[in-house]
C-alpha cells in the first residue's frame, strides 16, 4: 500500500530535521539536541522507511551505513576541471607568487588572500541537484575520476541534504577527505589484530578506504570531510570574495576548515604559515602545508591558469614528514627493563625540519611483517613528538641480495645471554644485575621497600650514582664511603651518614626478601616467599634444575625458566656472593621450622603411590616442613618410591640415598 499523505510529508520533515542537526553537529559546533533525541528520531525515520519502503530515498541520513558492494567505478566527467597547486618552500617564493600576481593584475598596493592549512587527504567532488546530494567523484587525473557516491554518502560530515533558505537549484564543492590520526591509529590497530594490512600513514588510509567496492566497509572507517571551493554553481549568486563563498558554503551545511582566515598581505600570509606550522603536531589530523587562494573572486578569473594550477593560489610546503632515505645498519639498544629493540641507522636526512639518523624499527616481528632489509631505501616518518620510525622499505629500488637484520645472541652491552620468551614478541637480555642497561632500574628494586628496604636511597640517588661511576652493581653501594655519599647533589654530612647507616641495617633481612630484590623476572613477592620457603636456602635455590623449581607452588615453565636463566649467568651469582660477602643475612628458614618434623630434609616422588596423587603426596611432605625436588642429588634425604618408579631410583642407588617404599612413606607423614 503506498504510504498515505501525511507518512510522506513526516519522511521528509525528519530528514530535513536529521540534516540539519547533522549540519548543526559537524559543521557549526553547535548541537542543539542530545544525541539521544537525534536516536530517536532517526529511529522514527527508519521505521517509516520500513514500513514503506519507496520512501526510503538514497540521500536520507539512514542510507549511510553503505549498501551492496559494486563490480567496479563507473568512470566520471568533472564539467569544470579539478587543477592541482603549485608548490612554495620558502619566503621568497611566496614573495615572487605575490609580486607576479600583483603585476598581472596590475595592483600595485597588496592583495588580500583566503588561507586554510592544506590538508593531507585526497579530493573529491561533491554535485548537489536542488540541495541533495547525486553524485560524488575521485579526482583522478583532473578531468575525469571515479564516481565514489555510495562511499561518499557513508561519511557523515559530508552533507546528504542542503540546509537553509538558499540552497542553489545545483551546486559542485569540493574538498579533502581524510582521516584524523586517532581513528586511524584505531583502525590500524584493529587491522592488525585481524591479520590484515596496516595502512602507512592516515592519507593511504583514506585514500584505501574510499577506493572500496563495499561501502559497507568504507561506512566502518573513520573518515572526514573538509571543504576548499566550488566548481559549479547555478541557481544562486555567490558572494565575490573566496573567505565569504566558503562561509556561504558553511552556511549551507558543508564544513570548512576551522583555521580559515582572510589575509590582507602576503606578509600576514607568511606570519599565517609561521602560526600553523607551529600548531602542526598538536593538530588532530596530518597537514602537508598552507594554501593561499587571492580572496578576490574577479581577480581569480583574470588571473587565470598556468597548464595544470591555478596562477592564484600556492601551497606553501611545510617540511617532509615522510621521507627516503638509506637504512645503514639495525643495531640493537636494551631497555630499562632488558627488553632489546631494533633501532635503524640511517644516512641522516631531514625529517619534518629536524635532521633524523636513527629511527625505531619497533619490534622483530615488525621488520619481518614488513620485509625491511639492510641496505634498503627506506621511508621514514615523524610526526609531532613521537619518535621518527620506518615505515616502510621501498621494494621498487631494492637491487642485489640485502641481508635480514638478526637479533643477537647475545646483549651488547653486558654479552649475556638474549631470550625470547615464548609467546611473546620480546627478547630480553637476562643479565639482569649485571647489564649497565638494567643496573639503574636493578638497584632502585634492590632498594625498595618490600625488597631490602634501604631509607633514603631514592630513585633520583640511584641515578646520581650510577651516572657519577660510584656504583657498577648492587654489592658496591655497600662499599660506599661517606665522603663519597657526602659530595652527591643536596647531600649533607647529616643525611649522608643516615644514608649509610640505612645500608648497614638493610644487610639483616629475610631469604624472600632477598630472593625477591634480585629483580628476577617475574618473581615477585609471593613467588620469592614460595622459593625461601621450599629451598630455604639461597645455594640450593641457585642450583635448583627446571623442574624443581616447578615444583614449587605458583611457579609454571616461563617463571622456572626466568629463574634459571638469571642463576645461569656466573657474574648474577658472583653478585649474590658478593652481597653475602658484604654480610648481607638471613635467619636460617630451618630455624623457623624447627616444630616441624621434617624441616631440612628433601624428597624425591617418583612412581605412582597408593591412594596418593603426586602433587597430594608432596603437599603432606611440604606440610611437615620437607621440601619436594623433581631431581636426585647427594642432598637428597630419601626418595620415595611407588608402582613402575623411573631412573630416579637407580640414581639414588648409585647416590647411596635412602629408598623408601609405600609404606616407608606413610610411616613418613605419620601414618
Ligand atoms: S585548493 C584550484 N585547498 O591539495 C585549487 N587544495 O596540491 C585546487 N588540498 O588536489 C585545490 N587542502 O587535494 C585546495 N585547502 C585546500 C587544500 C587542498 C588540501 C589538496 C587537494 C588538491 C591538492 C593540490
């Protein structure tokens, strides 16, 4: 049944009220209803079009969530042609675009110029016929682009509808679609997470986004719409200078940029570009530049063009924030924390106005992902004040066999052993207490309250004596002497001596305390008490095998591994000796045990035991103050036995230990 009278005149009621609180939302700043009442009635509107589905017309705000992908681009006409800019770089060739437009026109005083940054998008073309939008197109080469209307509709700051008493009967904007960086770090993120490409920098983003078939797609990405001029108008007069047109087109519900400005000389013009470029990385999108377009409409005309740009405008190019350049060599730089990351040597080169030669190359699957090799010219980017990275390699000038940057086997700065940890994209170096890298952040732990607790040695004191080459490693701060102390910055003699004092009494503590301020990683306070507690001794924790420290409560393979890993190294053992050395000590874990019936004594389970799983087994052991070792060593007390025992027991054998059966065990626990 087709849609009564009064249904037909609510459609169109709504969505000339959608649009322009759309106007009111993306182009004046200005909302006038929640975003809940624009809900509401943008859900009434759908629900018309449901029920009377010839309602639903193509430019009401619901179709922007794309529709049926296409088969391809149909190609399209521009009736007046799309011209590109010449290009300024520095103040006296803004001068001379001045001096030969003013000898053109023959104005001998100055001219007065529109300015709006030059945003780092791509143009399009948008035809309204009587306020609503029928066609949106590429640029293309200039003459002819691709009809991307579908796409287009999908982008909410571009109006779907005209609002206002004077709308043209047709009219052609045209501006830059682009994508501001917080939606496009977003999506390169959740391209990532997919496995799919990531985009190299917002303006292939949304140049990528607005090139799909699927409109579905392009309507889930996060796309902006700024306009810079008109083509064709008819139906209406417009204002004679370049500021008031793109003020008309405001009013009329496009946006326009917020930066606009109308100049009165090429003087402000190159005060205008010293201003933005200053704001350029506090910006929430990419620019490339300023454009200046003569205000004067009539002298535009005169003016006229020179082969593909206009003689009345230039972009005044900031510097490069993308450039080429060779990548030398990729060393490796260790972290605070004994993370290794790639860092690119490059053949220095100015990025954004500042001289770039390193560059992040982020992590190892990062430089595989994106095939990046020694040798190869490379694209570097910095933007704002983030860290210049590369972006990518350019494949096309790749020649001869360039070779695969390698993590290496061992740290740079400390040579100890470098790990990957398993499932996970950092190495690490294990150095830990030895590695310069790492010493810093090694001895402010060491220090920390719930590791040895040393008063007055702060983060800030640390630094100062590791930079002044008082400390190398943890043991020497208790080598420190006074005056050492005392000529630190803001050190008195007073403070000084508490200092000293607050390291002689950090050398009483406890085994967790201990095991815990040697930064192993992982190994935080609850671990470090589950290890005193089970090897109750530093030596025997120091030699413990991989699966005796798993037998330990909360410790898995990654922390056993971790833990093995820092006890490999020789120079972290010579430094737990040394600090004992220095008198750093603990009361003996037995001693704390001693009510316990098998305190001191170690165990080994092998074989199935009668009505005891493994793990039961070894709790009743533990409970008594026993430990429970996966291995058999002459310290072993005895290892018990059940059905189809393993090698364990011919090693005990051949240990001389002790071999309890079943009933050796019960009478054990107590049985
Ligand atoms: S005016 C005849 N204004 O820069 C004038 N272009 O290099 C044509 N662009 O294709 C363009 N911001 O994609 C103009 N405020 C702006 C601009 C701008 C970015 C782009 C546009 C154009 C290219 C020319």
């Amino acid at each position: 049944m087709p849609a009564p009278k009064s249904v037909k005149k609510e459609a169109a009621e709504l969505r000339r009220e959608l649009n322009e609180h759309n106007c009111r939302y993306y182009v004046l700043d200005t909302p006038v209803i929640t975003d809940q009442a624009y809900d509401h009635l943008f859900r009434r509107l759908q629900q018309l079009e449901q029920d009377h589905p010839e309602l639903a017309n193509a430019d009401s705000p619901t179709q922007r969530v794309g529709s049926e992908p296409a088969s391809h681009f149909e190609s399209v006409q521009h009736e007046v042609a799309m011209l590109s800019l010449d290009n300024a770089f520095d103040e006296d060739e803004m001068l001379a675009f001045d001096k030969r437009l003013r000898d053109k026109l023959d104005q001998g005083s100055t001219l007065a110029y529109c300015a709006e940054p030059k945003l780092d998008g791509l143009a399009i073309s948008l035809l309204y016929d009587s306020g609503s939008l029928v066609r949106a197109a590429t640029r293309g080469d200039g003459r002819s682009g691709e009809n991307i209307t579908a796409n287009a509709r999908t982008i909410d700051s571009i109006p779907l509808g005209l609002v206002g008493d004077d709308i043209p009967a047709r009219i052609e904007v045209r501006g830059e679609v682009y994508m501001e960086l917080e939606g496009f770090d977003a999506l390169n993120r959740s391209q990532a997470q997919a496995g799919a490409k990531v985009f190299a920098n917002p303006r292939n983003a949304a140049a990528g986004s607005l090139r799909l078939l699927d409109s579905r797609i392009t309507a889930s990405r996060p796309l902006t719409f700024c306009s810079y001029g008109v083509g064709i108008c008819q139906g209406v007069e417009l204002p004679p200078g370049q500021f008031e047109q793109m003020h008309y087109l405001r009013g009329i519900g496009f946006p326009i940029s917020r930066n606009i400005e109308r100049l009165d000389s090429i003087n402000d013009c190159i005060d205008y570009y010293r201003r933005i470029l200053e704001q350029r990385d506090s910006l929430d999108f990419d620019i490339d530049g300023v454009v200046f377009k003569l205000d004067n409409i009539g002298l535009q005309r005169e003016a006229g063009f020179v082969s593909r740009a206009p003689r009345w405008a230039i972009a005044y190019k900031f510097p490069a924030q993308e450039v080429m350049t060779r990548l030398l060599e990729v060393d490796f730089q260790v972290g605070r924390t004994g993370a290794l990351t790639p860092v690119a040597r490059l053949e220095p080169v100015a990025v954004g106005g500042v001289m770039v030669s390193n560059a992040t190359l982020h992590n190892m699957d990062e430089i595989e992902r994106k095939d990046i090799r020694i040798g190869d010219t490379v694209i570097v980017r910095r933007a704002g004040d983030v860290i210049p990275e590369v972006v990518a390699p350019v494949v096309q000038q790749r020649s001869g066999e360039l070779k695969l940057p390698s993590m290496p086997a061992r740290c740079p700065v400390c040579d100890s052993e470098v790990v990957q940890q398993p499932g996970q994209a950092a190495y690490r170096c294990v150095g830990g207490l030895v590695c310069a890298a790492q010493r810093k952040e090694a001895i402010k732990h060491y220090a920390s309250r719930k590791a040895l607790d040393i008063e007055g040695l702060g983060d800030k004191l640390v630094e100062q004596m590791v930079e002044r080459g008082l400390i190398d490693s943890i043991d020497d701060l208790y080598q420190l002497s006074l005056e050492q102390v005392a000529e630190l910055p803001r050190m008195a003699d007073k403070s000084a001596r508490n200092l000293l004092q607050a390291l002689e009494q950090s050398k009483v503590t406890t085994l967790s305390r201990f095991i815990y301020a040697l930064g192993i990683r992982e190994v935080g306070e609850a671990t470090a008490e589950a290890l005193a507690a089970h090897f109750g001794e530093i030596d025997i924790l120091m030699d413990a095998d991989f699966d005796s420290l798993q037998m330990v409560e909360d410790v898995g393979p990654v922390v056993a591994d971790n833990i093995r890993h820092f006890f490999e190294q020789s120079k972290n053992r010579d430094i737990v000796n040394a600090l004992i050395q220095q008198g750093v000590s603990w009361p003996s874990v037995d001693t704390v045990r001693q009510s316990q019936t098998l305190a001191g004594k170690t165990y080994v389970i092998t074989g199935t035991l009668e009505g005891f799983s493994r793990d039961h087994a070894a709790s009743l052991l533990k409970e008594q103050g026993a430990r429970v070792s996966a291995s058999v060593s002459s310290k072993t007390s005895a290892v018990i036995s059940g059905e189809n025992p393993g090698s364990k027991v011919t090693k005990a054998e051949a240990l001389g230990v002790e071999i309890l059966d079943q009933a050796g065990f019960k009478r054990l626990i107590g049985e």
